[in-house]
C-alpha cells in the first residue's frame, strides 16, 4: 500500500499504514502538516526535493525515522517533538513548542540551516553541519545547543546569537559570526580545532 503526495495536506490525527510494506511519500515541492503519529507501521519517504513535513501538535510527537532524509522539516504548536532516532535534514525551523533530540544527532546537509523563530531546543545530543553548501543558524530568538560539530566546507553563517554547552567540534569550514550575531561557549563547553570561526 503507497500513498503519494503531491500538493499540501493536513492530517488531523495519525498517519499510519495497515501493514511494514506502507508507504507515505511526500512529493517534491509538497506540504504534509500532522498532528499525531507518523506510520508507526510501513515506511515514510520525505527526502524529495524541496518537500517539508511539519510537526504541528499541541501534545508530544514522535519525529518518524524516514527512509533517508528529510528536507524541510517544521515544528509548530505548544508541544514537544521528540527525536526517535539521528536524522538528517536540508534544515530545521522551529515556530514554537519545544523540539528534544533526545541525546541523538540531527545532521543538516543544506542552505536552508537551523532557524528558531520561537521556539525551544532541548539538546543533549549534537547538531551536525555537513556539505558543502553553505548554511546558517537563525531565526528571531537565540539557541542554546549542546554540541556542534562543523563539517561543512561551505560554511555556517550566524543570523543569531548562538549559545553551546557542550562540545564544539571543527573539522571543516569557517563559523561567521558578528558583534550581534555573535558564538558563545559557556564555562562548561569545550572546542577542539579545525578550522577557525571568524
């Protein structure tokens, strides 16, 4: 059994396949919108181009493992969505509520970055930038993670103020940061060289 999207839908409750061979697609340049659980049974497949699945609950959700990646990915509404697993994305925008990586990773391989227009990030896991395009972590508030680790050789640019308590790991690229946008490590964090940020 497959389903493909291939507009904008909103599903108001669960999304779930009646048997392991479901298949939920979200086609390239679509919109999914859930307010419950994602394909507890079968597959979900988001990775097409410029495709975003949004995470709009008022209570917990679990963010679905997808097949490979994710591309845009949006959380929405009063609640918490919980990571079941390290994922990847071309990038993350959180509107409200309170996003929890739960201790996992969350790779973002895009332009598109980490933005936080209001929301909160709950990380004891680490938020990995990959690739080479280049990437940005913004939005209107300031993040608090608890470890970055830079591999992307286009760059990360800071459109916010940017907090780690963790670990910052630099392998490859250039953090650029401003007076206003400015990166800062608390007295608990740590940073091991690479690159430098400018």
């Amino acid at each position: 059994n497959s389903l493909t999207n291939n507009g904008s839908l909103t599903i108001y409750g669960d999304l779930a396949g009646t048997t392991s061979s479901s298949t939920f697609v979200n086609g390239a340049n679509s919109t999914v919108s859930i307010t419950g659980n994602v394909m507890s049974t079968g597959t979900f497949n988001v990775s097409a181009t410029n495709n975003t699945v949004l995470y709009i609950s008022s209570t917990s959700q679990t963010i679905k493992l997808p097949v490979s990646n994710y591309y845009n990915l949006v959380f929405a509404n009063s609640g918490t969505k919980t990571l079941a697993g390290s994922i990847t994305t071309n990038g993350v925008t959180i509107s409200s509520g309170t996003l929890n990586d739960a201790g996992y990773t969350l790779t973002i391989n895009g332009s598109t970055g980490f933005t936080n227009n209001g929301g909160t990030y709950s990380s004891t896991g680490t938020v990995a930038f990959t690739g080479s395009s280049t990437s940005q972590i913004g939005g209107t508030v300031a993040t608090t993670f608890n470890n970055i680790t830079m591999n992307n050789s286009g760059g990360v640019i800071l459109n916010a103020p940017t907090t780690i308590d963790g670990a910052l790991t630099l392998s490859n690229g250039i953090i650029t940061s401003t007076s206003t946008n400015y990166l800062k490590l608390t007295a608990t964090a740590t940073a091991s060289a690479g690159s430098a940020s400018t």
